[in-house]
C-alpha cells in the first residue's frame, strides 16, 4: 500500500499550479479534443436535452442515449492528450523557477476557463 505523506501548502499550490497548465496546455488546447468541441451543439427547451434527438437513415437516438465520442476518436484523443502532456511536461521542467512564475501569471490573467474550486 502507498504511504501517504503529508504536502506543504506551497506545494499543493505548485501542483494546482502544475494542474492548471496540463489543463490548458496539455490537454485543451494542444489536443483533438478542441476538434470534437468544434461545430454546433443543440439546444434544449428542457434543459435536460430530453427533448433532442438525432436522426440518421436508422432512426433516431436520443440525445441522452447518444454516444459523443467513438472508439476511432477516443483512441486518437487519447494519443493525443498523451503527446500533448508529454510536451507540455517537458517544456515544465526546462523552465526556470522565475520563467514559471511569469508562465503562471500570464494564464492567471487568461482566465477563459473554469478552475475546478469555482474560483474566479
């Protein structure tokens, strides 16, 4: 079993810090997953999307039902997520201290997206 040691608050805010840069370098912005965000979404009169559906030559599926993503597009997700950390991770640890505090100042003045602790 993994021991668990206890983590400064200096180094849970580096690793938030570390988080948020694999969030937006890693994996938003630098991965397919900005391909399968592309495009139009439907819109809900319910607010559940109980009342959309997709029709296709076989029928319809309702939204809910609806596979987003198939096993080709996972997969390449995936790889994908997995270079795009791997460089961002690698370009992480040629930075100096300083260079980090700068990269991390510029995305928290970026904010366009959510943090996980609601904050702003």
């Amino acid at each position: 079993m993994l021991e668990r040691k206890s983590i400064s608050e200096e180094r849970r805010q580096a690793l938030r810090e570390l988080a948020r840069f694999l969030a937006v370098h890693g994996v938003r912005n630098n991965t397919d997953l900005e391909d399968l965000h592309a495009g139009a979404f439907p819109r809900s009169e319910t607010g559940d999307f109980s009342d959309v559906k997709v029709v296709y030559p076989g029928g319809e599926i309702p939204w809910n039902e609806l596979a987003r993503v198939g096993e080709a597009e996972m997969r390449s997700l995936k790889l994908s997520v997995e270079r795009a950390l791997e460089v961002a991770l690698l370009g992480y640890e040629a930075l100096g201290e300083e260079e980090r505090k700068i990269l991390f100042g510029f995305m928290e003045m970026q904010r366009s997206y959510d943090r996980p602790d609601g904050g702003e």
